[in-house]
C-alpha cells in the first residue's frame, strides 16, 4: 500500500528493535557486534531448519505441527550452545579487561549482552519472516490470505514479527540469567515459552484464526517482558544484594 | 568512573564494518532502484566478457562453462595487469603510477558516476538541464580525485569519496550477466588466495619491494580513523591515510625465516615521544591504479627503545583496541597500558588489489605486531608498533567485491540481501580474527565471497521457499 504503508509495517515489526538499538546498543561497538553475531548465528540455524524440512514444504497443514517442535527444539539447542560461546568470550573480556587495568564486567555489562544477544535473535527473527516479504507492501496493493480476511497479510506479519521479536530478546535475557545462576524455573520457561507461542500461531491457520492468533503471540512476548523485567528488576534493584556488583570499581580504589 | 570494556572492544572492527555496510545499501538501493524485477538488462561489454558473452537460452552447462571461462580470463588479466604494475614500481615510474590512478579514479566518478546519475535522473523525472549536470559532476570528480589522492580534507570527505566509488564500481560490476558474476567472484576470491599466501604472489613481490625500498605504493584504501593530519615531505601521500611524516616508512627489522616482510607501522607524534630512524611509519599501501592484487605479510617489529609506540586516536571510544585486544591475550602477555600511551590496533595489512579500469582496492590493515612467543616478551613488549592512526585499513576492492556479491543477491530477493550481508560481515570478523592470531597477511576476500556464495544458494534454493511457505501461512517460531 505505497511506500507509507510499506514504511508503517516496517516500523511496526521492527520499531521497539530500532530503539533499543540506538539507545542500548548502538553506543557499546562490542554490543554491536554481538548483534550482528548472534543474528548471523540465528540464521544458520534457521538454514539448518530449513534444509532438514524443505522436502516436505509445501505440504499437510498437519506437518506444520512436527515441523513447529522441531524447529524449536534446534534452536534452544543453539541458545545452549550460544550460552557456553558466551562463556568464553566473558572470560576472554575479563581476562582482557584485568589486562588494561579495568573493571570486570559487572551485572548491567552482562544484561546488556544478553539483550544485544537476543536482540540479534529477534531482529534476524522480524527480518527474514516480515520485512522479506514486505517488498510488495511498498506498491500500490495490498494483499489478504483466505484464512485472514480481516487483515492484510502485511500487518499480521508485522504484528507476529514484533511479538516474536519482544520474545526472543528478552527470553535471552531470562536464559542467560538463569543458566549463569542456575535456576530451573527459567531455564524451563524459555523452551516452553516459545514453543507455546510458537504452537500458538498454528490458531492463524483456522479461518479467522488470526484474530486470536496475533493477540495471543503478543501475550506470549508481554509474559515474557514481564518476567525479564522482574528479574533484572531484582538484580539492580535497590533492594538487590548485588547492588555492590554495580559500581564500576577500580579495582585499586576504596569505593 | 572508569570506563567499562566494554565501551572500547570492538571499535575498529564497527568503524571497517560500517563503510561497508553503507557501501553495500547504497549498491542494493541503487540495484534496487534501477534494475526492476523482470527487466532484461542489456550486458554491457566489458573485458570481463571478452570470452563467451551469456545469453539467456543457452543451457545451463554451457553459462557455468562460459562464465567459468570468463572468470579465468578476468583473473588472467588482473594478474598481468599488477605484474606490469609491479615493474612501474619497480622501475620507479611512481609519477606514472600515480597519474594513472588519479585518471582512473576520475574516469570512475565521472564517467560511471555520470551514468549512474543520468539512470538516477530518468528514473525520477529530475528536472536538470545539461550544463548544470556537467558543470557539477565535473567539480564532484574533480574533489574526488583530489581528496582520494592528493590533498588532505576532512576525513569524511575522503572517507565518503572512498564508498561512493566503491560503489559506483560494485554497481557497474552488477550489470554483468548472472553466472559470469559468480564465476567471478568465486575466481577473484581463489585469486585472491594464492595472492596473498603463495610466495610468487604479485602483491607480496611489490610489498616486499616497497618495504626495502622504504616508499609508499600509491594506492586507494579506506582507512577507518587517521589521528594526525598528513605532511607530505617528499612524494605526496596517498590515499586516505594520514600519517606523519617520519624519515622511514617501513621498518626494517632484519628478515625473520616466515615472512619477508615488515610491517609498516605508524606512529604519531602525539604522544610526544622521540622519532628517531628506528620508528615506524604506516604504511599507506594503497593499490597502485590498474589490476593489481597486493598482499602485505606483516611482522612485528621491534621496538624502539624508547619502548612505547603508538598513537593517540582521536576517538574516544577506544582505549583497547580489539584486535589488540584479541592479541595479547592470546599471547598471554599484557597488552601497551592505554593509560600511558594510549595504543590501538591496527592490524597489518593483509592485501591490496588494485584494478586498472575499477581502482579496487583491498584489505589493508595495519597489523599491531604481537610476538606470540614467550621468550620474546620482552623484547617485544615495547615494541609493537600501531598504526599512526590506530584505525583499520580496508582496501577498496573488497567493498567492491562485497558490494557486488550482495548487489546480485539483490536482484533475486531482499531475503537473499540480509542472508549475504550477515554472512559477507560475519566472514570479514573472521578474516580480522584470523589476522590477529595468524599475525600474516590475510586476503579479505575468500572467507567472506565463499560465505556469502554459500549462502546466497542455501537461501535462494532452500531458505526462501521454507521461510514464505511458513509465513504465508502465518506460522513463526
């Protein structure tokens, strides 16, 4: 729908990434990086999908269900592997930051790169399953599918791209907050998580399912945003017995 | 409060991954802008195609072989083209050389940039008339030239200069048919290689010739941050590095048995330290005008005794460099006290290529030297030299190269654009990785054309059905 629709779904699936980016990211070149890394990571995995189930799309809406688990599992299989990558090079840091004489990463460096981490996640995520197909939304048409009339196909994309997009980020954060501190819960809650919200957009394929469906992934990423929040809530809070753990201390001074 | 590492790790490796990154939009929108989906694009006749000239209706085999064909050719031709090169310089035709290559610059910004604005300008219904259009686009050459090559400008003007005949080439580059693209890119990037690592490599010849002769190899590269402004004692510099005149400009520190050459290191005289003989200069290798391939096999120096080298960066986000960084803890050796001097990285120049009618330009980076060796801690630990400017260099031909690769993508499809780029900067990462631990010339060009190869065909053939199949149906994960 000419290059102001087309610009509006754009902002619509990748608008809260876009500041995020240029308010936490954008000034850290590390944390820069760590985004292009982890989406560059994230699409191999999604090659990998891609290849083990090429040969049976398009097929059966039933496959989508097998397909979905799959999926899912292959790449909380990668967040595990992304997570002890991320060991290394925080060691490497504080190695290389106990060279030059500064201080070690403290709490808020660590969420940082768990929320560049996850954002590359997410941005790879919005990228290659809305913004690809958004070419067409910059002409003059629009375009519905039969399973949803009530909404371009355009703005049920964007929507889904930025729930997913909320999800992926900060399901990040509550991994790497989990796997570092050993919690259970959580570690739990991420796979399970996104394969809820995952098994959810399958109600997009019932006609007229995607009127619960885009609300129901945005719940998904609103949950998932609150129970991040919660938790790095606690870790910097005033209440936080860490709260030492955020000043960056010199290591020679008396702060 | 002290600033966390996190702030400064990584800077140079954004500053080289940024031009590119710009380099590469701007071919995909013009791409994008001016080669509409479905429309046949007349291929032009180029010396790339002198051999076999693709149409659409001949068969599959007969496009790889052709295409194979054509990229020998090409590559052939570049390597004749830098052997003769490398005898100007050996000869000492450096005003030749460097005529030369302000006229093929010139005739890129002039020439193709007047085309492209010409298409630009139909296609938008611009209303201009001729005079004025020529009037400007002589003056936009003439700047160009002038700030690539011969003045010292700010260096965002330079910089800028820099991408946008990147650009124009990589453009030009996108109008060759289809396969022959590939086979050329996948040519150049083995090329590209055997280059850099085999001894017999044309730009390892003129480097190494550069190095003992102490002269600079006029050329064209993107350096990321020169610190100190430029003086020019004898031949005018080149390019866009600004370095400080010292009485040499390569260091020579004896032939160590695995390479034959030694790293240009720059130094700057902000820190106030002493200049005598023994420092080091950056080199500004550039790429000589015409099709030229230059590798450059660094090595550490050895330091002066005055001990500390280094520059100060203008920047302010960089206290450690990266490549430093990722240096000296691999050699488990403290890195140069930032707080003393504060020292960059930059990593040594891996390869420079130049291209007579293109003017590519290559990886060049300065290498900090780090001795890996443990016996050689102290010796070495003063003396690894930076670049004056403590910045990467990155030679013009890879932005071409990468420009091109993800150009061609973009005529298929966006995704196939987001695919290649993760995997053209994810294989640059590693080339500087690489050229930080292996501390030897490193050609910028095969990791990331094979990746980006790899993945524009996973995704064209394999990614782009799933993905849409899925999305279609309003499925995600």
């Amino acid at each position: 729908m000419t290059e102001v629709g087309g610009t509006g779904y754009a902002l619509i699936a990748l608008g809260p990434a876009f500041s995020l980016f240029l308010t936490v990211i954008a000034s850290k070149p590390f944390l820069i990086l760590t985004v292009l890394g982890s989406a560059m990571m994230w699409l191999v995995s999604l090659i990998a999908c891609a290849i083990l189930w090429r040969a049976f799309l398009p097929g059966a809406v039933w496959t989508f269900l097998p397909l979905l688990i799959t999926v899912v599992g292959i790449q909380e299989a990668v967040r595990l592997y992304y997570w002890c990558l991320y060991l290394k090079v925080e060691h490497f840091l504080n190695k290389l930051a106990a060279k030059v004489s500064k201080p070690q990463l403290v709490a808020t460096d660590k969420i940082q790169i768990a929320i560049a981490s996850g954002l590359g996640h997410g941005i790879a995520h919005s990228v290659f399953f809305c913004l690809s197909l958004l070419t067409p939304a910059f002409g003059p048409a629009t375009y519905y599918i039969d399973s949803c009339v009530h909404m371009p196909l355009f703005l049920v994309a964007a929507f889904m791209g930025l729930g997913f997009l909320l999800l992926h980020t900060f399901s990040m954060v509550i991994a790497f907050n989990a796997l570092a501190g050993d919690k259970h819960f959580h570690q739990l809650f991420v796979p399970v998580m996104h394969l809820c919200a995952s098994l959810l957009t399958m109600v997009n394929l019932l006609p007229g399912g995607c009127i619960a469906g885009v609300p129901m992934t945005l719940i998904c990423a609103v949950v998932t945003l609150a129970v991040a929040g919660k938790i790095v809530w606690d870790k910097t809070g005033t209440g936080s017995a860490e709260l030492g753990n955020l000043q960056r201390v010199h290591s020679s001074s008396s702060l | 409060m002290e600033k966390a590492i996190l702030e400064s790790v990584g800077g140079e490796i954004v500053s080289i991954v940024t031009p590119v990154s710009i380099c590469m939009l701007l071919v995909v929108l013009l791409v994008h802008t001016l080669t509409p989906h479905g429309s046949v694009v007349a291929p032009i006749a180029t010396v790339a195609m002198m051999v076999y000239s693709e149409k659409p209706n001949d068969s599959l085999f007969e496009k790889l072989r052709g295409g194979f064909l054509n990229g020998i050719i090409f590559v052939c031709i570049v390597m004749i083209v830098t052997f003769v090169l490398f005898g100007l310089f050996y000869f000492r035709f450096t005003k030749c050389l460097r005529v030369y290559m302000g006229f093929s610059a010139f005739m890129v910004l002039a020439w193709m940039g007047g085309t492209v604005m010409v298409e630009l300008i139909q296609f938008f219904s611009i209303p201009i008339d001729v005079i004025t259009f020529g009037i400007c686009l002589i003056n936009f050459a003439s700047v160009g030239v002038i700030a690539v090559f011969f003045c010292q400008m700010p260096i965002v003007l330079t910089q800028g200069y820099l991408v946008v005949i990147g650009m124009l080439v990589a453009f030009w580059f996108t109008k060759l048919p289809e396969w022959t693209t590939w086979t050329l890119l996948i040519s150049m990037a083995v090329y590209d290689i055997m280059a850099v690592l085999a001894p017999v490599g044309p730009l390892k010849m003129l480097l190494e010739l550069a190095m003992t002769r102490d002269e600079e190899i006029p050329a064209l590269i993107y350096e990321a941050r020169p610190v100190l402004p430029r003086q020019m004692p004898g031949p005018p510099p080149t390019s866009s590095s600004s370095t400080t005149v010292q009485p040499r400009r390569w260091s020579h520190l004896g032939a160590p048995p695995h390479s034959l050459l030694n790293i240009a290191i720059g130094r700057g005289n902000s820190a106030g330290l002493n200049v005598d003989s023994d420092n080091f200069q950056t080199s500004n290798l550039g790429t000589v005008g015409g099709h030229e391939l230059m590798n450059f096999v660094t090595e550490p120096p050895i330091a002066p005794e005055a001990g500390l080298l280094g520059s100060r960066l203008v920047s302010s986000t960089e206290d450690a460099g990266t490549l430093n960084s990722v240096s000296s803890v691999l050699a488990g050796h403290q890195p140069i006290d930032p707080n003393v001097d504060e020292d960059t990285v930059p990593l040594v120049n891996p390869g420079t290529r130049n291209m007579a009618a293109v003017d590519r330009m290559e990886l060049g980076t300065q290498m900090q030297p780090r001795d890996l060796d443990e016996d050689e801690l102290e010796r070495n630990d003063e003396g690894f030299g930076l670049g004056v400017s403590g910045a990467l260099k990155l030679g013009l031909g890879d932005f071409v190269f990468y420009s091109v690769l993800v150009g061609r993508a973009a005529m298929y499809d966006l995704m196939t654009v987001y695919a290649c780029y993760l995997a053209i900067v994810g294989g640059l990462g590693a080339t500087l990785i690489l050229l930080a631990v292996w501390r030897r010339a490193m050609p910028a060009l095969p990791i990331s054309i094979s990746l980006g190869v790899v993945f524009y065909f996973l995704t064209r053939l394999i990614m782009d059905p799933f993905v849409v199949d899925l999305a279609t149906h309003l499925v995600f994960f």
